[in-house]
C-alpha cells in the first residue's frame, strides 16, 4: 500500500518542455516568460497589475514596502498563520499586531480587527487560510478607516469571495509558489497582484532595483525577481490551475468533515483541515492506514519564540488557542486517486466511531 502524501506536486512533459526551451534559449532571467506569466496570471485573477517575485514571503515584504509601511506602523494579523505573514511586518520594522480568529471560518475575526485599529495602524493581513476566503467585512472596515488590506493569499489560488478571486480583494495580494501549493514552479516562487493603479508601476519596479525606465534606481529595493525557468514552468501550470481547483473541490466533497465554508465565496482547499477532540489519535490512525497528516499551525505567531519579546507574547487569543493544535490537515489534493479518497473517507469515519 503506497502512502498517500499531503501534497503531490504537479510534474508534466510541458513543463519539462517548458523549462528546457528556457535553458536552451540562453535567456535565463529578466525575459518574456516573466513578462507572460505576470500578465497571464493578473488576468486570472482579475488584478490589475501582477509580477513575480522570489518566493511569497517575499512577496509580503515587497507588499508592505511597497506601501511605505515601515518603523512606528502597526499592521493587523491573524495570530493564526504561517509564520512568515506576522514576521514579514517585523522585517520591515513595522509591529505586527495579532488578533484572533473566526470560531466557523479559522480565518481573521472582522470585529477583532477593527478594534484593534489605532493612530498607528497602516493596514490589515487577512490570510485566506487553508483556501477558505477571510470575511468581506474587511475591505469595509479597511476601506471606512483608509488603511490598506493587504492580501495573504499564498493558498488561496481560486478562492473566490463575492465573484471576486483572491488577488483582486485586497489592495496588494500575495501568493506562494512553493511546491505543495496549488500550483508551483518547480522551486521557490511567489507573485504579487495590485488593484490599484497608483501601486502598480510601484509593484513592477520594486522587484528590479526600483529602477524606473531610465534604468534609475527612484526608491530601495532590491531583485526580487523570479528567474525565467520557474516563470515558464509557471505558466503551464496556470493552463491547468482550474482543473486542478475542481478536483480539489470534488475531493473536499467526499472527504466532507463538516468544514465550514464561507457563504458567497468558494474554497480553494489547499488544505482540508478537521477540528479534531484527539488530534494525535486521529493523526496516529490515519497513519496506520497510510495517510500523512499533519496538525496546522501547532504554535500560534504570538506564541512563537521569535516574539518572545512581542508585547502580546503569551496573551490569549481565545480561539486560536483553543483551535491551534486541533486543525488536522488530511491529503486533499488533485493527484490523489479513486482508491486514494475512498481510503482517507473510510479512514475518517472509522475514527470518528473510535473516538
Ligand atoms: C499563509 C502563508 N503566508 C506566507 C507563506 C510564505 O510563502 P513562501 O514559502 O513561498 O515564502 C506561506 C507559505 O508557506 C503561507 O502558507
């Protein structure tokens, strides 16, 4: 019996193609395949503008700084997330300022962050966790306090809130590239999106130097960009991002845990995370029958030792410490098979008569 993994990443003829006619090409960075993929997948998304960018953890670095967000800001984050959403306001001197979750959705509460809004407070990271869409109330409490929303959307490729795709809520959107996302570029690998005109040539210089047109570097920044193999692999990915959401969302329906989902939106399903009573029972069974899982995130950002001297270190965020080491991921992904889905379903419901 072959163990199911998490996550499978995506590998094909075209994009070996794809990234063979690169190398053979000599034109290794800064080409057209950058220039496509950026276009390509704004339009995707309904952005205006987009460019790729190193990784998403740069993406949210560039996103702040792109901004102007910088020392004495405060930026609002779900406590609940990768690490890299709360560490990226570190990094660019601004404190990030964690607030709890949404007891249905897990993702940011709209009521906690807009109390947490001050003088202080230049924008807001909602994070589409796990491919579930973050509330709208936020773009209207952004909007009614003219701070920025700033998009973590590094799983969320195809979530939709309101017709809308994540990369075109926000005012700057941030996605990964990293392999066991949606989709991938055979490496590290990010994009930033904008839906803001003012932002855009801002965005596209950011990730070159800062350089204008006339090659002059107008503001600090550095290369961020992506090299071309990663783009063009990238690109055929695009071609079949949606076939692949489908099947993600067909697997999410027979798995059916009972997870929540946003009304008005559609989820992405990078995970399909089970609010488990016995998260290390369950792991333990679906591991006896083959199946990886995993618990997401076991340590919240505000209890995380890289803020230990953050002033909410060790506070309480009711919800997420009491969801935080529950959420069990199970493999939900489009390379699973038949017998593959059928054998996490029966899996789960054993458990659930165990337990
Ligand atoms: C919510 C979230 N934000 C940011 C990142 C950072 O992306 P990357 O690993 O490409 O730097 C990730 C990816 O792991 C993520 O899941």
């Amino acid at each position: 019996m072959q163990r199911i993994p998490l996550a499978r990443p995506a590998w094909d003829e075209a994009m070996r193609d794809a990234a063979l006619k690169v190398l053979d090409s000599g034109r290794w960075v800064k080409g057209p395949e950058n220039q496509a993929f950026a276009e390509e997948f704004a339009h995707w998304c309904g952005a205006i503008a987009a460019t790729p960018c190193h990784n998403g953890s740069a993406a949210l670095i560039a996103a702040l700084r792109i901004l102007s967000i910088g020392p004495g800001d405060e930026v609002i984050v779900p406590s609940l997330t990768f690490i890299a959403t709360a560490t990226a306001v570190s990094l660019v001197g601004a404190t990030p300022v964690f607030v709890d979750v949404e007891r249905d959705y897990w993702c940011i509460d709209p009521a906690e962050a807009e109390a947490a809004i001050n003088k202080k407070t230049k924008a807001v990271i909602g994070v589409h966790l796990f491919g579930q869409a973050f509330s709208p109330r936020l773009r209207e409490i952004c909007d009614a306090n003219n701070i920025a929303l700033i998009e973590d959307a590094a799983q969320a490729h195809g979530t939709e809130l309101e017709g809308k795709r994540a990369g075109s809520i926000g005012d700057i959107a941030c996605f990964s590239f990293f392999p066991s996302k949606n989709m991938a570029v055979g490496g590290e690998g990010g994009m930033i999106t904008t839906t803001r005109p003012d932002l855009a040539e801002k965005m596209l210089r950011f990730v070159n130097h800062g350089r204008n047109d006339a090659l002059e570097s107008v503001e600090l920044a550095t290369n961020l960009r992506m090299s071309e193999v990663q783009a063009a692999i990238g690109r055929v990915q695009l071609k079949a991002i949606d076939e692949w959401i489908s099947k993600r969302r067909k697997n999410a329906t027979e798995i059916n845990q009972g997870t929540k989902i946003r009304p008005n939106s559609q989820h992405s399903w990078h995970q399909y995370c089970i609010l488990s009573e016995n998260p290390s029972i369950l792991i333990n069974e679906l591991s006896a029958a083959g199946i990886d899982a995993k618990i997401h995130y076991p340590t919240p950002c505000h209890r995380q030792a890289v803020f230990a001297n953050h002033h909410q270190h060790g506070t309480i965020l009711p919800v997420t410490d009491d969801i935080a080491s529950r959420l069990v991921a199970v493999p939900v992904h489009p390379g699973l098979n038949q017998e593959e889905v059928e054998r996490i379903v029966t899996t789960l419901s054993s458990a659930k008569e165990t337990n």
